[in-house]
C-alpha cells in the first residue's frame, strides 16, 4: 500500500482444490473518505484458473451440475472499466433437469473484449438433440441498476425433446432470439417447429382442473417462475404438421399444431389450433373414424380449449354420427344415428 495505489502483487489460492491466480491495483485519489478515494474505474486486475476440474464444483450446485468438465478462465480489468479474456468450458454436463433429463456434451468459449461478451458459441446435446448458442452480451452502457445489457442472442436446436416423460414426448426443431435494447428486458421470439412426437397419457390430463390453475397446468402446458427471467416476454410461433401421434384408449389419431405463445415465461399465453388430421373413437358398441376435429385457443379465453370434432360410422345396421362442442372442461356430445338399408336386387 502506498498513499497513491493499493496493489496486490500476487494472489495464489485454491478454490474447492483448483487453482487461482490473481493480480490488481486500485489508484487511491485525495480526499477524505477511503469510499470516494478509490479509483475504481482506472483499477486494473486479472484473474486466471486454467484447466479446473468443474466436478469440483458440483458439490455447490448439485441441482445444475453435474460432476464431469473442464473449466478454463482468463479475465483481466483495465482502465475505463474494461473487460478482455475468455471463458471456456468443455464436456460439461448438467443435473438432470425437470421434464428433459439432462444437458450433455457442453462445449462452450465466451470471449470478451472492452464491455462486449462475444459467445462464439454454447454447444450441447438435449434429449437427443444438438442445442446450439451464439451472439453477443454488450455492457457498453449496462449500469448496475438497469439490471440487463444489450442482448443479441441465437438458440438453435434439431429434434429436441420439449418434454421427454414415461407418457409424453415432445419434440421440436429450434429458432429462437432473444433481444434487447441497453437497459430493456429482454424478449424472446421465433419459432419451434414440432415433429415426431407421442402423447399416450389420457386426454383429461389436458384440462384444466377448476376454474383456477397454476399456469403450468394450462396452455400451453409450461412456466418458469424464476424471478430473474419470468418477466421476459415472449412472441413465439409454435407449428407442427401431423407431428403427434396420440394412442389413448379412446383416441387414436394423429395432429397437427399453428399457433402462437405470447405473454411471458411466468405467465405464457397460446392461440392457435390443434388440427386432428386422422383418428378414430372408440365405444364399446362402435368404432367411430374421425372426419373433421379442431381444439382451438383463441384471445377471449386462452386457458379453456374450445372443441369441434365430427365423427361417423356403422354399427348393428345404424349410421352413427358423433358431434362433440363446447370446451374441454364442458363438452358436449351429440349423438344421431340412422338406420341403414340394403337394398336387394
């Protein structure tokens, strides 16, 4: 220490066994009070942790990692509160995570430069498929009580599992961006196409329960209440043709999707379309194969499913024909039938 610089030569330590070096020095300014006197924005530091084991970390976090990668970090501070070095990652994996199992394969390397964190690029495998991230943080004119940086972001993925459980699985192709201005929260949009996806629970697992829900438990089916992010809102345009194959002991069909997820993550809304493209209903006295079927969403009420199905066929000499309307929570069924005729020459 010295009446014009606090500076620390050296730093060695150890942090859960991996190593760490670091350096920095604070100019010290005239004044009266040590707080004012600090010269933080002409500090200069570095800090380095090469080739850290991050299974020496799991520990700490044993909900989000899981004990296997490599961790590689070289930051240095300079003048004018600038930020250079890189952070890289490799074959790291995550804590199984609700839903979708675990994320493996992580490969990542994060360079910064001035007040700009550039993601050269986030790779991984997620039930199934690659995920893949790139683009930019810049804290160019981020403050503390602004909370976010200017934020351009890129999410890509093939063929993953939305929802991977024992009676539902989900899958999709991914285009997604978050973006914002310096200081906004960012909003997340884009587009998720569906395909090659099962569903075997029963239907009712579908509706609503009572006139109350969580909003997980409603369309469109998922809600992240993290107080950081839940906010972020979204713009999202969910497609899928004849991309779920349904086998319940009542239905068995297959269906398509259109529509779109706004709101934001705490509280998603959906409109759009569930189209029944083929399928068949079965009765104990009949077989009936589906003709035309909708489960639509619309503005006035997104939580409460409305229905049109049309279904026929023929059963102990009596044309059957099937009309179901009203919402998932209320149907109404309609039932008609007549006589059918052979006519002998």
């Amino acid at each position: 220490m010295s009446p014009d610089m606090i500076r620390l030569r050296e730093l060695r330590a150890t942090l859960a066994g991996q190593s760490m070096f670091a350096t920095a020095e604070v100019p010290v300014a005239d004044g009266r009070e040590w707080r004012h006197r600090l010269r933080f924005d002409k500090a200069r530091a570095s800090v380095q942790m090469p080739t850290a084991d991050l299974a020496a970390f799991a520990a700490f976090a044993t909900n989000v990692l899981a004990p296997r990668g490599m961790l590689d970090v070289s930051l240095a501070l300079e003048p004018g509160m600038h930020l250079s070095g890189h952070i890289s990652i490799s074959n790291a994996a995550t804590a199984r995570l609700p839903n979708i199992g675990p994320i493996y394969d992580i490969d990542a390397h994060i360079q910064l430069r001035d007040r700009v964190a550039t993601i050269e690029r986030i790779g991984a495998h997620a039930a199934g498929g690659p995920l893949a991230i790139t683009g930019i943080l810049d804290f160019a004119q981020w403050t503390p009580a602004n909370r976010w940086p200017e934020t351009q972001l890129r999410i890509t993925g093939t063929n993953v599992a939305l929802v991977r459980e024992s009676q539902k699985v989900i899958r999709s192709d991914i285009n997604l961006q978050i973006t914002n201005m310096a200081n906004a929260t960012p909003s997340i949009g884009g587009t998720i196409n569906l395909r090659e996806s099962l569903f075997l629970a029963k239907l009712t697992a579908l509706v609503p329960s009572g006139g109350i829900t969580e909003p997980s438990e409603r369309p469109p089916y998922f809600s992240i209440d993290a107080a950081l992010i839940r906010d972020w809102p979204l713009d999202v345009h969910v497609q899928g043709e004849k991309f779920l194959t349904i086998r319940t002991p009542i239905f068995r069909g297959n269906a398509s999707a259109n529509f779109d997820v706004r709101g934001n993550l705490g509280e998603p809304t959906a409109t759009g379309d569930v189209r029944i493209n083929s399928g068949t209903i079965t009765f104990p006295f009949a077989t009936l194969s589906v003709k035309q079927g909708f489960v639509t969403l619309d503005s006035a009420n997104p939580y409460q499913p409305r229905l049109f199905v049309s279904a026929s066929g023929r059963a102990y000499d009596y044309d059957i024909r099937l009309e179901v309307t009203g919402t998932a929570q209320r149907p109404l069924l309609e039932f008609t039938s007549v006589p059918h005729c052979t006519r002998n020459s």
